[in-house]
C-alpha cells in the first residue's frame, strides 16, 4: 500500500472553513484509489477538529524546529507528501527533501495567499494592486520547489502563468470536488415559498469575511431594509469576535448567530445569501455550500471569480452598492428569477466542481508524474536552484531554534 503524508498547517475543520472541506476531499480523494493517510500538524487541534482517525487516517502531532521529524519521515517513508499552504513547504520541505528525496511534493496553496493579501491592501490604501511583495515572493519560491502546486482557480493560474510565467508543468488546477446533486435532493429543498430572510456565513478568521459583513451592515442592508422592512439578514460565522458582534441590532433585523454546525443544512432555510466580498482570492466555499442547498446568491465580481460559467451566476453579481441592493431585493422576492437562479447553481457546480470530472484525471496525471519523476525536475531547474538555497537557509535557522529551545527547557 502507498503511503502520502499531509504536513497540515492546522487539523482540518471543515464546519469552520472551506479550507478543511477542501483538505478533507484530497484525504478521501486518496483513500479511495487505496493510500494509506497520514496527516500530522504541529498545531493544537480544537474542539471543532475533525476525527481522522474515525477515517482510518492515521494522526501525528510534530513540531515546528524538531529534528525528531526527520527520524518519523525516514520511518514512514510516504510516496507522496502534500503541503498544506506555502508555509508548512516552507517549515518542513528542507527536511523532506533531505530524508524522502524520491517522493513527490505536492503543495495545495487553497488560495494564492499573495492575490488575496494585494487585492486587500489596494482596497485598504485605494491604490491598484500590486502584486509584488515578500509574500509573493515566498508563495512563488515554495510553488517552484515543489513537483505539483495545487490551483483551486482558473484565474490564479492565468495569473502564475502569464505574469509571473511559471512553467505549466508545475500547476494543476483542481477544485472543490463536489458530489453530483441527485433529484432526490433537489426534490427535498425547501420550496421558495417556504424560505425566507437573507443570510450570510464566512469563517471570521478570514479577514475578506469580517469586510464584508461591515459591508453589509454599513451600505447593503439600510438599502435592502427599504425595499423589505420585514425581512432579516442572519450573519454565521466560525470564530466570530466581538467586533463582529457589536454589529447585532436586532431593532435593525441585523442578527449575528455565530458558528453554523452544518452550514449547508443552515443555508436550506434561507431565501438568499448576500455576499458584497470586497476582496478575496481562491473560490469561495460559501457559494458552493448555497449551490448544494438549493440557495441562491448575491456576490460582487471578486466573490464569484473562477465559478461564474459565460458571465452566469446563481443570482446575480454586481460590485455597485445601490445595485447589488435591488438586485437582492428583485431575486428575494422574485419566484421565476429565483428558481431560474437555483438550476444555472446546479449546472455551475456541475461544471466547475465536478467529482466525477475532475478526481479521474488528476489521479492519472499523479500517476505520470511519479513514473517520470526525474524528467519532471530536470526541467524545472529554477526550482533545483531554490531548493539548494532554501534548504540552506532554512536549515540552519531551523537547527538554530532547536539549540536554542534546547537551553530554554
């Protein structure tokens, strides 16, 4: 039996993030075709983690600048090593290198980490983004010491393409990977005369998440609520602060509910889901979990990049305030708009988030890549180069923090 480890940068909480969905797949992704798991992290786990082992994946915890990883990877000797973000290939990929140095790396970046940290700075300082910065540079550098980066959005990809013309070699677009809605599932959604109220749901740990609920609060809602006095707007959110709950006015039927437990099971009771996301990167979980549930959305350009299918959404985008307000308003009340909105949901999940289109040939292109392994780096040379220093630079800083933890104890 194969064996593929993945280095998590926290344990997967897939009630909490899209982030921990998107781990969560890739582990049973590899476990159907028969892999054996093993997922370690060096960070706590928290009430809310998800029981691996209650799915035959097999759970270390390690640490960061401990030596004492490198004797458990020589003893486990994994075939393929997955990357949770650019940062763990930062801490650990030196010593994987070292001590596994035929297994394939893998890094799944979620979301280009640098799009999303420009795109929030040129929102923040009213400037055009600019996309070169350190976090860039560390992004990129882990991306080319690696054999495959995992790219969850098709812009991402034109971006590491054609401006920072990475090689294609090295980048794979895979998203979400969605089960196909049976009818029996659509025959059970609540009808649109059965729903009702708007909501919104974002872990608040994701600072796009905390924006646009100001968003809302300041410039979308008092629209909204002119249009419908009656209706209210419920904010869900895994890790909510009390910034975020300073914002509960229920005279306003603005109401903060904290963590969903089941977030699509939640989103079946709701009419819409308004979404104003100023700025972002990746493909938003959240527009995924309305489509299963039948909900459809309200989101800016940015909140529905990589998923919108020729210029259609499961709603309506729109980055105007006063527009995106009567634009929720007409799809809130609208029947014929709304289950029109509902079906182009189940044909954009079909066509962008498809398990069954895109698991089979991933696994084939893995299988290439570890049969043609010593070919694949010759080519990416850049990447061999940045390894050599990486490995240096990150080795002796790392040993340097062992010691000094060492006297600290």
């Amino acid at each position: 039996m194969k064996t593929i480890l993945f280095i998590g940068l926290v344990w997967p909480e897939p009630q909490s993030s899209a982030a921990g969905i998107r781990i969560l797949q890739l582990v049973r992704m590899f476990q159907s075709v028969g892999y054996q798991v093993v997922f370690a992290s060096a960070a706590a786990k928290s009430p809310y983690s998800h029981p691996l082992s209650q799915e035959r994946v097999r759970e270390e915890d390690i640490q960061l600048n401990d030596s004492r990883f490198d004797a458990f990877v020589i003893s486990l000797k994994p075939d393929i090593i997955v990357f949770d973000r650019f940062v763990t290939e930062e801490q650990y990929g030196w010593r994987v290198r070292q001590h596994c140095p035929a297994a394939l790396t893998i890094l799944d970046t979620e979301d280009l980490h640098f799009l999303r940290r420009a795109r929030q700075e040129a929102v923040k300082q009213h400037t055009t983004i600019d996309y070169y910065n350190e976090i860039t540079m560390r992004e990129i550098a882990a991306i080319l010491r690696c054999d495959l980066s995992l790219i969850i959005s098709k812009y991402e990809i034109q971006l590491l393409l054609e401006t920072f013309h990475l090689s294609a070699d090295l980048l794979y677009y895979l998203p979400f990977l969605e089960p196909t809605i049976e009818e029996s599932t659509r025959n059970n959604w609540l009808p649109f005369e059965q729903r009702k109220d708007f909501v919104f749901i974002g872990n608040f740990l994701h600072e796009p998440n905390w924006h646009t609920v100001r968003t809302l609060k300041t410039h979308i809602w008092p629209k909204i609520r002119k249009y419908l006095p009656t209706a209210e707007l419920h904010v869900y959110g895994a890790y909510a602060s009390e910034k975020v709950y300073q914002l509960h006015q229920p005279q306003e039927n603005f109401l903060i509910k904290g963590r969903a437990e089941d977030a699509r099971k939640t989103l079946e009771a709701y009419r819409v889901l308004i979404a104003p996301i100023p700025f972002g990167a990746g493909v938003k979980g959240k527009f995924i979990d309305a489509m299963q549930a039948g909900t459809p959305s309200v989101t800016t350009t940015v909140g529905a990049e990589s998923m919108s299918v020729d210029g259609r959404w499961n709603g309506y985008m729109e980055d105007d305030p006063d527009c995106f307000s009567e634009k929720a308003t007409r799809l809130y009340e609208d029947m014929k708009i709304w289950y029109e909105a509902r079906e182009t949901g189940i044909d954009i999940l079909h066509a962008t988030s498809s398990k069954e289109q895109f698991e089979v040939p991933f696994l084939r292109h893995i299988n290439e890549l570890n049969t043609g392994l010593s070919v694949h780096r010759r080519k990416n040379f850049i990447g061999q180069i940045l390894q050599n220093q990486q490995h240096s630079a990150s080795k002796y800083m790392s040993r340097w923090i062992e010691e000094k933890n060492k006297h600290l104890r």
